[in-house]
C-alpha cells in the first residue's frame, strides 16, 4: 500500500506531465524561420501564446528556435510534408493558423516575357499552400478556441486597388487566396469558424531585397495585435496590418 505521501508524488508527477495550455492559446505560422513569419513568432510568444513554427529547413532555423518555438518542418508544395505536418500535431487544438510562407517569384509587365514556371511556381505556393494547409489542420483548429484562419496576403491581391500593375504571378495567386479565403468564409463561417487576409503593409524582408517602409518587428507587432483580437463578425473580412478595412 502506497503512503499519503508517495501518492501525493506521483499525483504531482502526473499533473506535471500535463501540456499545460498557454494562457492566451495556440498559434501556428508557416514560413517562420525568417521575415515576416519570425517576427510573429516573436510577438506571439511575447503576447503569451504557444508558437509553433514552421519552416522548410528545421535545423537551420535558429532564430525561430530561439523564440521558444515549437519548430515542425512543412513546405506547403508537398503533400507529403503537409500530411507529416498534420500526423505530428494530431489532437493538438490550434487557435489561429497564419499562413504567412509565400513567395514573389515573376516581375513581368509584357505578355512575351511572362515566366510560366514562375507564375505556376508562385500559385504553387501562394495560392494552393494556403488551402493545403487550411484542409490538412482543420481538425486542429476545429478543436481549438477561436477558430480562426489569417491569410496573409497582399494588397497586390486586390482588384480595386491594382492601379499600377506589375507582377502578373503574384498579384493573381493572392487574389486566387483572396478568393478561396471568401468562399470558406461563406461555407465554414456558419460552422464557427473565422477566415481573414491580411496585407502586411510593405516590409523590408528579403523579398523586396529589404525594400520597404517599415520593418517586420513593426508588421508584425500590428498583426499580432489586430490578429489576437478578431472574433466572428470579421469572418470573410480584408484587412491591412493595422486593422483598415481593404476593398477586395
Ligand atoms: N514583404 C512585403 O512587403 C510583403 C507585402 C505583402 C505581402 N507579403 C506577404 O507576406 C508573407 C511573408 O513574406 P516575407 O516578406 O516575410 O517573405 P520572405 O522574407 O521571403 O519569407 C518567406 C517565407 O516563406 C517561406 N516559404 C517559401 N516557400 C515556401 C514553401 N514552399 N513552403 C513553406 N514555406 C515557404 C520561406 O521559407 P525559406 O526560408 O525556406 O525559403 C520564408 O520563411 C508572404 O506571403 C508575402 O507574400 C509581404
């Protein structure tokens, strides 16, 4: 027969060995290892979430290890990544999603220079490594609390604001997001659930070879914040990373 104390150990022990649930709950970003994606992670974990974080290339991820993350690899071409993504986190609830990896890949303005691979490549990415990804962790975000799905997309993505072209590739694979994220709004709202595209604002990240007018520690601080305090009236909502309302 165990002792009162000996039963008070191993009740200890086992409490212990709970996954404890971060206090303002779970969060997932793709393509966190650099730019905009680890900068989240960053404010994130400081806003008191559980990050996890992916990225292609899990060992070379050092930055986003050193937030604390949890690091899982995913490259959101590849089904069979996507499928071990989800066979990894199986059962973990999943607050918010971030569906921040994409790439910029075609600059054609001619129709005899468009890059064919570029622009099927950048859809690849953009566009169906969104849905993928949304398909593959609906479970989790199901089971989790608020239920919510952030694309991150661009500015570049909306038909009114295209006043000066450029980028046939990326413009359209972020408005094809744009779209796929309208129609789960519609579809899946009903369910509970809320989908929402962001502009990051222009960012100095590597893929604008540091362009831009503000950094990611500053895109990001605003997105945790406008991210953090969506609810269901912004289902099937457009918003830049400060919360302005953007016209699809
Ligand atoms: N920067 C801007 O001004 C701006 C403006 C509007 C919208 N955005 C959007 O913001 C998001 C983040 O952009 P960023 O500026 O931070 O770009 P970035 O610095 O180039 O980072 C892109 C991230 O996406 C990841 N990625 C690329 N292909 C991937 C794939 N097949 N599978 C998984 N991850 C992949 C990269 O991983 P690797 O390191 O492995 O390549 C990297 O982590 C993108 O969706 C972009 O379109 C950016």
């Amino acid at each position: 027969m165990r002792t009162p104390a000996l039963l008070l150990a191993a009740l200890l022990m086992s409490l212990t060995a709970l996954p404890l649930k971060a206090a303002e709950g779970t969060v997932l970003i793709t393509g966190a290892n650099r730019g905009i994606g680890l900068a989240l992670a960053r404010e994130f974990t400081e806003a008191g979430f559980e990050v996890i974080g992916t990225a292609r290339k899990p060992n070379k991820a050092t930055e986003l290890k050193a937030t604390g993350a949890r690091v899982v690899q995913l490259d959101v071409t590849d089904d069979a990544s996507v499928a071990a993504m989800a066979k990894t986190l199986e059962g973990v609830a999943i607050d918010i999603v971030i569906n921040n990896a994409g790439v910029a890949l075609d600059r054609g303005r001619e129709l005899a220079d468009l890059d064919m691979g570029a622009i099927e490549r950048t859809f690849a990415v953009n566009t169906m490594g969104p849905i993928r990804v949304m398909a593959a962790l609906y479970p989790n975000v199901k089971a989790g609390d608020r239920k919510l799905f952030a694309n991150i997309s661009s500015m570049m993505g909306s038909m009114e604001m295209n006043t000066w072209g450029c980028c046939l590739g990326y413009r359209a694979s972020k408005a094809a997001l744009n779209s796929a994220s309208k129609t789960l709004a519609v579809d899946i709202g009903k369910k509970g659930m809320t989908f929402v595209v962001f502009h990051p604002g222009y960012v100095q990240t590597d893929m604008n070879e540091g362009q831009g007018n503000i950094t990611p520690a500053q895109s990001a601080a605003g997105l945790t914040k406008v991210i953090a305090g969506l609810n269901a009236k912004d289902n099937g909502k457009f918003y830049d990373w400060q919360g302005k309302e953007l016209p699809w």
